[in-house]
C-alpha cells in the first residue's frame, strides 16, 4: 500500500503554501509507536538543537516489562462488533454495569469495532455471564465462549436517529497525497524523516489492538495447552513496525515447564502420561495442526487459514478479519523473539535510528528492492541491519555493537537458545548515551554513500563486531545472523537485486548532495529532500532533467548579464579617454 502511495508522488498537484505549514512541536513527532508510547515522554529542546533520542532522563521500561504489562491489559479488554449508529455514551453507560472502564477507541474493518478495556479481570467475566449465545433460523451456531462480542439495538428504529459522534482510530499508513504534503511543507530533511515516521509507526491504538488479537487467540490455544501464553514479536514490539504491517506470534509452552518445576518433597514425583513422537519439530508440527483447526473452526473473526508446517520454521497464518491484520503463528522460535528484543533495544537507545529505518524502508519500498511476497528482494529486517551496522560504525558510534552488549549483561541476562548465545543487556538505563550528535540529513547521505561503495564481494556485514569481515561464502550480498551466527539473513538476495540496490543508493547519495546546493523554493512544486528520492525512475528523470534545464538557462542568463554589465562598462570609459586626448591636442 506504501509503494503504491508513494510512487504516485509526482502527479499529485501542490499549492503554494509555506513548507512551515504544517511543522509540529519536535517533541511530539518522536514520541515512540505501541508499546513505547506511553512509557517515554521526550523532552522538549532549545531551537536548533540536535535531537539525539539520548537526552532523556526518564527511566527507560525493559522490553518484558513492557511485554508483561501490555499482557495483563489485554486481558482485561474485550472486542465489540457495533451497529454503525451506536450512541457512544449510551454504549459505555451499558458496559460500565460490569465494572469501570479504564478506556476504549473505535475503528473500522468489516464494520465498526470497539476495543473496550476495563479496570479489572472481573468485568470481563461479568459481560460473559451477561452474553447469550445467538440463535440463528437457517444455521447453526457453534456455542463458543469468548471475548469478541457482537452488539445488538433492541430498538433500532428509536435510535438510528440519534445524532453519533463516534470518531475511528486510524489503522492504515497515510494516503500519498496527504505524505506528499508532510514531506513537501517540511522545514528540512530532518523533519521529512521525523514526519514520516509519525505517519507509518505503529499507533498506541493499533499496538492495543495487536496484543488483545494475542490474547484472544491465547484463549483458544488454553483450551488444550492450560497457562500457555502467545507473544507477539517482530515488526509489533520490535519499535520498527508500520501501520498495516502483519502480526507476528508465538505460542510459548516453556511457562507450562516452568510452573510445574517446583520441587516436591517425599520419595515420589508424578509426571503427566503425554504422547511421544520422534522429534520437536514433529510435536511443534502436531501443535500447530490442532491450533490451526480449531482456529479455522471455531475462532471468531479468524479467516482464511493456511498450515505451512514444511517449512523451516512452521507456522499457521491466517486473517484475523475484524483485527484487520494478517497472522502467523509459531512456535519453537524463541531466537525470533529474542531479536525481537534486541531491535526494540536499538530503537529505544537514540531516536535517529527509527526515523532513519523508516525513511530507507520507505525509500527501499518505493523503488521495487523489498516486496511483501518472499523472493530475491532485500528484506526490511535486512534494511534494518544495514542501518544499525552503519550507525556503528560512525565516529564516535551512535549505537553499540552486539557484543558491547553481551559485555554488560547480567547473570540475569544470560540467554542460551539451542546452543545459541543471545545473552545481552536488558537494563536499558545501563547503557551508556552516545555523544555523536550527527544530523538526519547527513546521516541519510552517507547512508546512501557507504552501501554504494561497500565491497559487497569480499566483505560481510556484522552487528556483532560492527565492523567489515572477511565474507565466508560466495552469497552476493552476507549480513551475519545476530544469534545464529553461521546463518546469513540475506542468503536470498541475488546478484541482480544487489547491482539494483547499489545504483540506486549511488542515485540517491547524488541527489541528496544536488539538493545541498541547489534547495527548490519554498513556494516551489517541485519535489525535494526525502520525496525526490521517492519519486518513480521516470518522474525522477523528468525532474533531475528539468532542474538541469533550470540550471543551465540560469548560467546563461547570468552569463548574459555578465557580458552585458561589462560592454557597458567598456562603453562609458572609451568616451571618456577620448576626450581626455582630444583636451590635451
């Protein structure tokens, strides 16, 4: 939906309108998506300074305690389906009889929904107890008891009259007009990037949303697998996820484990009569098929469900049509999550780093080098490395490397997945600020300048050392597995993708240095900064061309009135010696 957006940058017709239009206090266009938003409040900085993401003070939230709270909060809400006229302080009044609600939002997919979230556990109950099951003249209904209700008007002719002020939460990324627009009235690249990132990060009501669509299936699965929990990870916590992107999840069964791990006294310990099969991917296998089928069957809102259980990692997907998100779910893929973990780290140390992500992902999407379906494309998650690995690379570092990392950790810390060391400080207030206080725009740049000049084919990228290696197999282009460390995450990347890839940065690194030089007017319609380099190959030919053009008539005209100023010049002085000779004769 981005692509497509942005790709049609250069039809869009512009007012004259300042760029200082629709500039926003810095502070609030850094605030963080989902589960960030409302644990870090940034602080407002004096007029030109540089905005580092490193200045605040606040205590910074572990990524499980972030994880464990948003739980427990999905826990208490609940999933209303609601006629499209509902009177809004009529519906709460109603809900309220189960017990005060902590808040609630709107939105729209296949109808109106409401996400309500009460104060306590025990008012979801109540609903339950209060819910009946519809009785259907054509169909039968499956009597299954969850926390996705329907609401009904027992006189809907008294109220459809009733004025609704009902606003929707918004779930989708922004329309390309309406991008273009940030991006054109922007003060500078900075803002550009800061304006985009506003507009495609995970909202707080989207983030809501994603953890109760968890909790929801997390329902489901209890039913077989009792104090079971299903997690997001990826592009949803990791603090890099954009409006409509798909939800990650994982069904983890080690907390059963680790609540029947208690020690018993006497001579005698009792265990469970379980099935045995010949491998853990043959169990996860089984696991997965069972969830799936009750999904398909008897999950509410849950929509066309495919099993992929052959691949390397097996997974269920399917739609979650009334979430109005896309799903997979896995399990025995606790490395996933672990990553997960780290990137919200990453994302959470300096606030440059996100805005600078975003841009290249959008810049990236705009231009065909990732796609939604698997293929020979870059990947985002790849992108997302690139980036971290550059900004390591800075002097000083904006970021620390992996293994800085691992050297401040814990006893607590240390994690060890399937022979696999992923052990890495979790305490966030422990790692020390960077004092690098680079600008966005330049760090977009040479971005673009470092990745088009890289020796692809001898070296390989890695965050651990955060520094160039020896490439240890022939892969076009090698970026190091954080954890697995002998995996390359860009395995699937081809010759053609990379040679595309670093034109295009090259491009761009050449456009960016144009623009210092040559910066369009504000009252110009002409695309610049951030949307020059979204433009399509073909608007953007047009453009470079037609700024060329401007160029080359403006050296002209200034060449004539050069030539001009100075025939003028010659002109008054010859009369004047002339007559200077002609006195003395």
């Amino acid at each position: 939906m981005a692509a497509r957006g942005v790709g049609l940058l250069a039809c869009l017709p512009l007012g004259s309108q300042a760029r200082g239009r629709v500039q926003r206090p810095m502070h609030s266009l850094l605030s963080y998506p989902g589960a960030v938003a409302a644990d870090f409040e940034q602080e407002k900085q004096p007029p030109g300074s540089v905005e580092t993401g490193s200045e605040d003070k606040t205590s910074l939230k572990r990524f499980s305690e972030v994880q464990k709270e948003r739980r427990e909060q999905a826990q208490r809400t609940v999933l209303i389906q609601c006629p499209n006229k509902v009177n809004e302080k009529k519906f709460l009044k109603y809900l309220s009889q189960h017990g005060p609600i902590n808040n609630h939002f709107f939105y729209e997919s296949f109808g109106l929904h409401a996400v309500v979230e009460f104060c306590q556990k025990e008012s979801v109950t109540s609903l339950q107890n209060a819910t009946r099951t519809p009785s259907l003249s054509t169909e039968a209904a499956i009597p299954f008891r969850s926390r996705f209700f329907n609401l009904k008007l027992k006189n809907p002719l008294n109220q459809t009259s009733e004025p609704s002020s009902i606003q929707c939460s918004n779930q989708s990324p922004p329309s390309s007009k309406k991008l273009f627009e940030l991006l054109h009235y922007a003060d500078s690249i900075d803002d550009q990037l800061h304006n985009l990132l506003k507009e495609f990060q995970i909202t707080e009501e989207n983030t809501k949303l994603r953890y109760l669509t968890c909790s929801l299936i997390e329902d489901i699965a209890a039913a077989y697998f009792p104090h079971c929990t299903v997690r997001p990870f990826g592009s949803s916590v990791n603090s890099f996820g954009k409006l409509g992107c798909d939800l990650d999840m994982f069904l983890d069964l080690d907390e059963i484990e680790k609540l029947h791990a208690q020690k018993t006294s006497g001579n005698f310990l009792t265990e469970f009569q379980v099935k045995n099969v010949p491998s853990e991917r043959i169990a996860t296998q089984k696991i997965l098929s069972v969830i799936g089928e009750c999904l398909d069957h008897f999950g509410p809102g849950c929509v066309g469900l495919q099993k992929i259980l052959n691949a390397r990692c097996p997974l269920v997907r399917f739609s979650h049509q009334a979430a109005g998100l896309q799903c997979d779910l896995t399990t025995n893929n606790r490395i996933a999550l672990k990553s997960s973990e780290l990137l919200y780290i990453y994302g959470t140390l300096d606030s440059r780093v996100r805005a600078l992500v975003f841009g290249i992902r959008c810049w990236a999407r705009a231009h065909s080098l990732t796609s939604s379906i698997p293929g020979t494309w870059i990947t985002n998650f790849s992108l997302t490395m690139m980036v971290i690995f550059f900004l390591q690379r800075r002097s000083p570092p904006i970021l620390p490397t992996l293994n800085h990392l691992k050297s401040l950790a814990d006893t607590e810390d240390k994690c060890i997945i399937e022979g696999h060391n992923c052990t890495f400080i979790s305490d966030l207030n422990r790692i020390k600020p960077s004092g690098n206080t680079e600008t966005l725009e330049l760090l977009l740049k040479e971005f673009f300048e470092y990745f088009g000049n890289f020796a692809y084919e001898k070296n390989s990228i890695n965050i651990r050392q955060g520094r160039e290696q020896n490439k240890p197999e022939s892969s076009p282009l090698h970026i190091q597995n954080p954890f697995e460390t002998s995996l390359n995450i860009s395995k699937n990347v081809n010759q053609s993708q990379l040679q595309k890839f670093v034109e295009l940065t090259r491009e761009s690194a050449w456009i960016l240095q144009q623009e210092g030089k040559d910066r369009p007017s504000p009252s110009s319609n002409q695309p610049w900064g951030l949307a020059a380099l979204l433009l399509p190959p073909i608007a953007k030919t047009k453009a470079l061309a037609q700024k060329k053009r401007k160029r080359l008539v403006s050296e002209r005209i200034k060449n004539l009135l050069e030539a001009v100023r100075t025939n003028n010049t010659e002109n008054s002085t010859d009369p004047n010696e002339g007559k200077k000779i002609s006195t003395k004769a």
